[in-house]
C-alpha cells in the first residue's frame, strides 16, 4: 500500500517526476524519456540539476548567483513539452512553437521559459492560435540565429499563421547576429507596428525595415494585421438621444485617402465588465461570452436598445474600408469612450410584509429592490384607513350566527438583510404629510356591486350558501382573534389617482418618507381591530422634476385587538310601569372595528333562578332609538348588566345594576297564602308521622332476615382475577369522585397498563357497580380498537381495575390540547380516527352490544394516536357537566343521544350512531360543547324537536355527510357503522387494514351474515326501527335506499330563550350546506 512518508529511507532517493522513493537501480531504469542519474539524493535527468544547482563537468554545483541551466532545442507542442524547459536559461539550438491550441498551456509557458535567457538557434512560431503574446519570455536576451536555413526559412525569427498573435516581445534589446532577418505571415491581428516595434528591438533601424517591408518576401503588409484596428482614427461622435434603456449616437463619416467605406461596427460592454477583462482580449474577441456587443451598420448613425438601466458603458467604433487596390480590410479604430444611460424607476421593494404587532400598531418590512436604476432616495408610505361597511355587516345577525374563534400558527420569516449606509443605531428622520383626498381623482363612487367572496373574505366570513346568500345574507364569521389571516380589500370602495394608486375619495391619508437605508418600520397611532390600507413604493432621486418610483405595492392588514376596548359605558335604567324597565347604555368610543351586537343578561337574585341571556344586533338597537325594554317581569330582586359585540368578537361586561320589582299585595291575598301554608304545614305533619312509624316496621324486618336483593349484585371471582402484589402503581393520570386512574405496570408480564383504583370503600353498591361495569370489558377484549380489559382485583380494598394504558388521554382532551398545539391534527388524522371508532362501534356492535354513551370523553387515545373505544360508563364523574339528570333518572348525556333515547329510552345501534356523528363534529371543532349556549333542559326540547347542530367552519364535505346521515330523525334510515368504515376506507392508510375489526374474518362473517339477514341489530327494546336496513348487492351501504329520503336537506333550528323556563323553537332561516 502507498504511504506518505516526510523523506525517503537511506537506500533510496527522491524520484521529483513520480512523486516516489526509487532504489538507485530503479532511478536509472525509470520507464521515462531520457536517462538519469542520483545527485545529492535526488533522482534526476542526466545532466541536469535540481533547483540553485548547475551542472559543471559532469556534475552539479550550487549557483554563483544566478543560476544557468542549458537545456537542447526543442519543438514545443504539448503542455510535457514545454514542462522539460522548466527552469533553462540558455537552450542550445532552435526553440519553436509548433500547433499550440490549447488555451490552458498558457499559463504552463510562463512558467515553463520564464527563465530563458538565450537561444542559440532561431526562433520561431507557427499556427499556434491559443497564443496571443510573446511577453511570456520576459527575460530573453539574445537569439543567436545558429543554423537558421535548417529550421526557420533562413530567417533568426520566423513567425507565421498565428490567428490571435497581437503582442511581441516586451524587452528592451534582444542581441542577434550581424544577418539577422526576420519573416512574418499571415498573422491577421499581428500590426505592423509591433513588428517595427520588434525589429528595432533586434537592432533593424527603420530604413532598412521599411526595405524590407518593400520586399513583401519577408513580411507582408497585407498578410499581417488585415483584421486588426492597427491604426486609431478620430470621428466626431455626438449622442442625440440618451434614454434609460437605449442611446442614439451618430458621427461624420469618414473620409481618408482613396479608399471607399464599407461600414462601421460599433463595439460596446458594460464598464463593469471591462475593467475586469484584457484590454486586447476584450477589443479582438467578438464572440466571447464575456458580455462584448457589437452592431455593424453601413450608415453614420445607430441605436442601440436593451441597455442596462444607469449603467456606464465603453464603446469603440472599427471602420472598414475598400483601397484602390481592391483589397478589404480595417482602416482602423476610435480610442475607446464612455457613456451613461439614465436612470429610471426602480423594482418594486423585495419581501414586503406587513404584520399587527399591537392593538395600534402595523409593523412593515421589506428588503431594497433587485435594480434599483439610479440612486435611490426614499421609500413611499401611504396608509389610510378602510371602514368597516355597516351595511354589509348589517346583513349578518350576530346574535344567530355568534363568532367561531380559530388560532393561526404565526409564520415564523427569517430576518431581512441590511441595505445601503443604515445607521447603527437604526433610528432616522422620518417626513409626515397628513392631508385630506377629496373627489379629484375620478368620477362618483357608483356603490352598486354584486355580492361575491372577496366581499367575505374582506370581513373573514364565509360563505354559507352562495344560492341563497343575495336574499338572506346569512353568514358562518370567523373572528380574528390575535394576528391572524391577511384581509382582501374590497375594490369596490378604491379610486385611481393620477399616480397609479387606489385611494377611497374623502380620506385621511398618511404619507411618508423613509430613508434609503432603512428596511421595517413601525406605523403607530392606529385604531384597534381595523384594517388599513397600504400603499408601499421606492423612489429614486428626481429626473428633470419627475419623481421616479417603482410600482405600487398595494396590500392591507388588520390591527390587533384590544381586550378592553369593548365595554359599554354610563349604563342607565329606568321603570316604565311596574314591571316594565328600560335600559340606555353608551357606546365604547374606540371598540375594535365596529359594534355588531349586545349581549344582555339579567337574572333574579333568587338562588334557584338562571341567567337569562338576551341578544340584540346593533341594527335592531338603532331602530329600538337605542333603548332596550324588557315588559312583565316578575316581582323579585334582579341584576342586570350589557357586553357589546364587535367584529372581534364579545367584550367586556359592564358594571351591574341591582333593581326590585315590587308585589302589589292586598290584605286578602296574605290572609289567603297564611291558611294555604297551614294546611300545608298540617298534611307535612301528618305524611312525617306516617312515614316514620313505617320506617321503623320496616327496620325491625330487616334486622331479621337476609336481603335477597343483596347476594344477587355480588361481584363473583372468575379466570380475570390477578393478584394486588403482580400491580405496581405509578402517578396519578386522572381524577374522579369515584376514585383515581394511576399509570401502572404488570410485573409478570412485563407489561404498562392503566389502574383504575376505587376509592368509596365504604359504600359496598359502588364497589359492585364499579366491578361490573369494569367485566363489561371482559367480552371485548379481541377487538384493536376497543381498550383490553387485563384484569381486575375484587379481594380487598379498594378495588382495582386494570386496562390497556392509553398515554394520551381521552379524545376529548386530546382534541383541546391540540388547539394550543404547534401541530393541529390534519384532515387525514381525523379521517383516520373516524374509521378507527367506526371501527370499534362495529365491533361492538356485532357484538351486540349497545354503548349508549359514545362521546369524545369515552374514547382514548394511545401514544401512537390510534383511538379506541373505552370507558364503558365509568367517566360520568369526570365530565360531570356532560351529564344532565332528568327528572329522576340517573345523569343522561343528553347532547349526544338520539331523538328517540331522550323521548321513549330507547337505546339501539343507531342511537349509537346518532351519537357517532356528535362525536365526529366534536373531533372538527376540537371538543367544543355541542348545542354551545343552551341549557340542559333546552337541548332536550331542541333535540326531540328535530333539531339539528350546524356544519362546523371548515368542515370536509365528507364528513358533514356523514353527520348529516347518522342524524336522520327516523333510525331505520341512519347507516351502519361498517357502512362508515366503507365510506372512509378510501381516505385512511393501508395500515388500517392490517387491524381493524372490518377487515378481520369476524368482521367479513358479520358482514355477510348481516346482508343474508341471519343477524338482528343490538338493542334494549323490542322496536320497528330495529328491523330496517337497506342494503345494497355489493356490500354495506351508507345512505338509504330511497334517496328522496336522505336527510340533505334537514333544517336546522334555532333557540331563542323567551324567559327563565319558557323555550320556544323555530326554524333557522338558513340551509345546512
């Protein structure tokens, strides 16, 4: 293996051509040019040395001063070639140049003969087209012309065919022998000149050049130079026309000798560019990419177009020519000259973006234009404010469809880069123009418009139902709460003014200038929640008094709320009859955008009465003359109080005021209610007597005999059963009134699980109830997406329970976790949790088995987010308020069951998927409380009256059109879960397959077991609905069969609370989409 080593060992020597360490014997017999031999542990030619070192009499000796290193002739044609003359001094014989090409060997020439000193022999050039100069040789002093008939054509220097040889050698003398003769041919870009220039340097005074210029033998004068600009001649150029981007120039035609003008090629480059370039290089190569342009016309006179904007250029002018002689060629050239094009109005700034940083103020950043075309002066700021249109928001009844608050992850923008001489302290002068726009832009205002979605977007709503929206104006709004979306500028309030931009007539505008330099800026001042209009741009310095500004960038944005800026004010009531009061209240002076609505509440001071909340629009309020009444209040002791609404959203409520209604009672009625309570007070007395004396009969019993009720809600041991020593209990995951949920950790099967621990030891109905609805899991363990029962511990206290660990939680707070989340849940993973609790419910219900409490809260969500149905009614205490007990049954969940449950306590599969679909728009909203606003007892009357919740902001269609089919009103026609499965299947991952129930053999049999109709649906009572299920040849089906039937068009309602018990349903005047 090759290895690097600092110096070769003692038996063996540096080899400089192959980079090796050679033995002595393998030195001489290196399979290269020439022989060689060691000196001074070297490996080298023979005769020759390394480097300081001479060869004197067959050996090397170290330089008296400059060192001279005589090396053979050589023909050079390759770049090993010219390699071998590295470092001679003196070649002995002839030196020529032969065929070089190559442009890259330039480099290696200077390096290579550099040192050259003298030649011997003659020196000669030929067809060598990558070699422009001969100044490489910067230290020739002598060429002796030995032998020249041999080599050179008899001449001491022979130089012929070179197409791009321009420069000679740039030495002062260069001795030769007393016969020396020079020969130059066909050497197109070689002057004359230079080669008179030459010959005086060999010592050929001028007359005998000139003889021999006559004698066109040796150097021909039309071979030599007939393309190059040998001669520079004067033409009075003037430009007529300087533009920014073209120049027009024209000059005298020229008029010398006896020779005809064939036309002008006019050269020009970028000045840039051209400091960079070799003057020669740049004058000669016309088709270099190096960015030379060149025109050739045949007049005087020429534009020249597509020229960079306030840019220099350099540019020459060749003239070519016809001589008597009828021989073509370049009479010459100009002496190069400049010219400027002017300049003109920049880009438009880079990465312009306006963000709200407070309630009343806009922060604008930007980075400087790509071209700037002249010397940029200032920035243009216009800003104003655009109105909120009341009457476009008039059309919206706030108190139906209330605000919907969605957050928006901030877009985190990386910084901008710093522009021109910003100051270090960043701050700078800004001007400040306010002033008033009147009508001198344009004609009036025409305010007609047709409703569209940029009307919506402009106010952050959207659009309900397009088809009905140009009469009923109903809208889903979505407010903007912190810094949230960009607003669309309705164009319809913008006028053009005589600059190019749209400003509303009769408007406060504010305009600035800000200093080139600068890259953000802070508009202060501003009005909360409102949105302004921005109009950026860049200017250069004035031309000719016209300002020079690129385009406008036009964009607006909305300002931040302030929280408190939404509180009405001077709150005044006053009795208009008895029971009958009015209320006035003062607007907040600076609310966020614009009031849309009031929220009042009142309620009696009576421990056992509700809030009654009460909402009235803003346009309702002005047709009221700004008064509210409230008519036939019951006598009692009442607070009441006001919180506006503004486009932000609900405000602040207002101090409250404590005002009674009076009885007018008579001496009649007290007299009437004293013996009502006497007589109540008697039948009390009598029904306590009975009561008690019966109540102590039945405790005598008791003592004497064995409840048979008791044995039979035993809880019996069985093969679930585990030891309390094989649980450890970790931390608390979850709190309830019935106890604690621990994480834990199975010992001999090495396993996480969950622990549920009893904690009313004392009441032995617990205990049971606890243990039972714990061994409902024990028939469900097979399932993936039902949660695995592992055991129970019955024997002793408190009891346990132990199940699958689910880290994460319940869906329900799962989903409000994920509000806050840097990352929200996207549509496939909620596509995906459907299908898995679709698929859990399918389970369950081929089963037969009825969950009759299908929530968000009782389905659980593991690490890897999978969902599963959990919780067999063991979460009532931890959602308490979930739970409504109704009359005296126990805690129902009313806001999840289906029409049927709540009016005749029927619980079926499809009531479970009456429930499904409340659990699917839970996961849109991320957990929001369905029928938000109403009370328990109202969503009873709002769900049995075939009320429905409307379609969440942003919800896909497939997954309303589910909701909107498992709320059918009729059970019968309400889908099967498998048949959701189906529906979603396409939308979920192929993962999903490998686990789910509906795929598994069990779930095939039931499905095909289910279209023969040898399976009867789960239910608890014996009813029509349970006997009704469509399906269709191929597999499950979704929607029913009779398609008139299905529920696309079901009406939603609203509820208006009329009083403190009284509830009134009406329909919406919308549509469900």
């Amino acid at each position: 293996m090759d290895t690097c080593v600092s110096s070769c060992p003692k038996d063996k020597f540096i080899s400089e051509e192959i980079l090796e360490c050679v033995t002595e014997e393998e030195c001489k017999n290196l399979n290269l040019p020439g022989n060689r031999w060691i000196f001074n542990r070297w490996c080298i030619l023979s005769n020759s040395c390394p480097e300081n070192y001479e060869f004197v009499n067959n050996t090397c000796k170290p330089c008296l001063g400059s060192c001279t290193k005589i090396c053979p002739g050589a023909s050079l044609e390759a770049k090993e070639h010219i390699d071998s003359l590295k470092g001679c001094t003196h070649i002995d014989g002839h030196l020529e140049f032969r065929n070089i090409t190559d442009v890259y060997v330039l480099d290696q020439l200077e390096a290579s003969l550099s040192s050259v000193r003298e030649i011997d022999g003659c020196f000669k050039v030929a067809r060598s087209d990558a070699i422009s100069s001969l100044q490489f040789m910067k230290n020739l002093q002598r060429i002796g012309g030995r032998d020249k008939h041999k080599q050179c054509n008899n001449h001491t220097v022979f130089i012929y065919e070179n197409a791009n040889l321009k420069k000679l050698f740039d030495v002062e003398r260069i001795e030769t022998s007393a016969d020396v003769s020079i020969g130059f041919h066909n050497n197109p870009e070689l002057c004359l000149s230079e080669i008179q220039k030459f010959a005086t340097i060999l010592g050929i005074s001028k007359t005998n050049f000139d003889q021999i210029l006559r004698n066109e033998k040796f150097i021909s004068p039309y071979s030599n130079g007939d393309r190059a600009s040998c001669a520079d001649i004067s033409l009075n150029i003037t430009f007529t026309e300087i533009n920014p981007t073209n120049v027009t120039l024209e000059w005298e035609p020229y008029n010398k000798g006896n020779v005809t003008v064939i036309g002008y090629t006019i050269f020009y480059i970028l000045q840039s560019i051209f400091a960079k370039e070799d003057d020669n290089d740049v004058s000669s190569n016309m088709c270099s990419s190096n960015g030379l342009m060149s025109r050739f016309i045949s007049n005087n006179s020429i534009q020249l177009t597509k020229l960079q904007r306030f840019s220099a250029y350099v540019y020459w002018i060749k003239v070519y020519h016809i001589q008597a002689d009828n021989r073509s060629g370049v009479a010459g050239s100009t002496e190069k000259h400049n010219f400027t094009t002017l300049s003109d109005d920049p880009d438009r700034p880079l990465s312009f973006e306006i963000k709200a940083v407070s309630s009343t103020a806009l922060k604008l950043t930007w980075e400087p234009p790509d071209h700037i075309n002249g010397n940029l002066a200032y920035y243009q700021l216009i800003a104003f404010l655009e109105k909120d249109d009341p009457k476009f928001v008039s059309k919206r009844n706030y108190c139906i469809h209330q605000h919907v608050i969605s957050s928006v992850k901030e877009e985190v923008k990386p910084p901008f880069k710093k522009w021109l001489n910003q100051t270090e302290n960043g701050t700078c002068v800004c001007e400040t123009n306010i002033f008033k726009i009147d009508d001198i832009f344009c004609g009036p205002l025409n305010p007609s418009q047709s409703f569209s979605n940029e009307d919506c977007n402009k106010y952050m709503y959207d659009v309900v139902d397009k088809s009905k929206m140009a009469n009923e104006a109903l809208l889903e709004v979505e407010s903007v709460a912190n810094d949230e979306r960009k607003h669309k500028v309705s164009k319809k309030y913008l006028l053009e003014n005589e600059s190019g931009a749209r400003i509303p007539p009769n408007t406060t505008v504010t305009d600035i200038k800000l200093l080139a330099n600068e890259t953000n800026f802070v508009l202060k001042g501003l009005k909360p929640f409102t949105t302004y209009i921005i109009l950026f741009s860049a200017c250069n310095e004035e031309f000719r008094g016209k300002p020079q500004c690129s385009a406008v960038l036009f964009s607006a944005e909305r300002t931040l709320a302030n929280i408190s800026a939404d509180q009405v004010s001077n709150l005044n009531l006053k009795f208009l009859r008895a029971n009958d009061i009015s209320l006035t209240w003062q607007d907040p002076p600076n609310p966020n955008g614009m009031i849309v609505a009031y929220n009042i509440e009142y309620k009696s001071t009576d421990s056992s009465s509700v809030n009654v909340p009460d909402c009235l629009t803003w346009t309702q309020h002005v047709k009221n003359n700004f008064i509210y009444q409230i008519q036939d209040l019951d006598p009692g002791l009442y607070t009441i109080r006001v919180r506006p609404v503004s486009l932000h959203g609900p405000g602040l409520y207002s101090r409250t005021i404590t005002f009674q209604i009076k009885s007018p009672l008579n001496i009649w009625v007290i007299y009437l209610l004293v013996c009502i309570v006497f007589v109540i007070s008697v039948v009390a007395v009598i029904i306590y007597l009975w009561y008690k004396k019966k109540n102590t009969f039945d405790t005598v019993h008791l003592i004497t005999s064995i409840n048979p009720d008791y044995a039979s809600v035993v809880y019996i041991e069985d093969e679930w059963e585990m030891s309390r020593n094989d649980i450890k209990i970790n931390e608390v995951l979850g709190q309830g009134s019935f106890g604690q949920v621990h994480s834990g950790y199975i010992k001999s099967k090495k396993l996480p699980c969950a622990v549920k621990i009893l904690n009313r030891v004392d009441n032995p109905s617990w205990k049971v109830e606890f243990l039972n609805e714990a061994s409902v899991m024990k028939k469900f363990s097979e399932a993936h997406h039902v949660v695995k029962l592992y055991g129970v511990v019955s024997r002793g206290d408190p009891s346990l329970v132990v199940m699958e660990l689910m880290e994460r939680g319940d869906l329900k707070e799962y989903l409000r976790k994920s509000r806050e989340s840097s990352q929200s849940i996207s549509s496939p993973e909620i596509y995906l949790m459907a299908a898995q609790i679709a698929d859990g419910m399918t389970y369950l219900a081929a089963k037969k088995f009825v969950h009759r409490d299908l929530a968000a809260r009782n389905c659980m969500v593991a690490a890897d987010r999978t969902v599963k149905i959990g919780d067999f009614g063991m979460t009532k205490d931890i959602y308490e308020t979930d739970y409504y007990r109704q009359g005296k049954k126990g805690l129902l969940p009313v806001r999840w069951m289906a029409p049927e449950s709540l009016a005749d306590g029927i619980y079926s599969s499809e009531s479970d998927v009456y429930g499904y679909g409340i659990v699917l728009w839970e996961m849109v909203t991320l957990a929001e409380q369905p029928y938000q606003g109403l009370a328990n007892e109202q969503v009873v009357d709002f769900i049995i009256s075939n009320g429905k919740l409307g379609r969440p902001f942003g919800c896909p269609d497939v997954l309303w059109e589910i909701m909107v089919a498992c709320w059918n009103t009729k059970p019968k026609y309400r889908p099967l879960f498998s048949g959701i499965v189906q529906k979603l299947e396409p939308l979920v991952g192929p993962s999903f397959a490998l686990v789910s129930f509906y795929h598994s053999r069990q779930g095939r049999e039931y499905r095909m077991n289910y279209r023969s109709g040898n399976i009867e649906p789960a239910t608890n009572e014996q009813d029509p609905y349970h006997y009704h299920y469509y399906l269709s040849d191929e597999d499950d089906v979704l929607m029913p069969y009779d398609e008139d039937m299905y529920p696309l068009n079901t009406r939603t309602f609203r509820v208006r609370p009329a009083g403190p018990s009284n509830i009134r349903t009406q329909p919406s005047e919308s549509i469900t989409p």
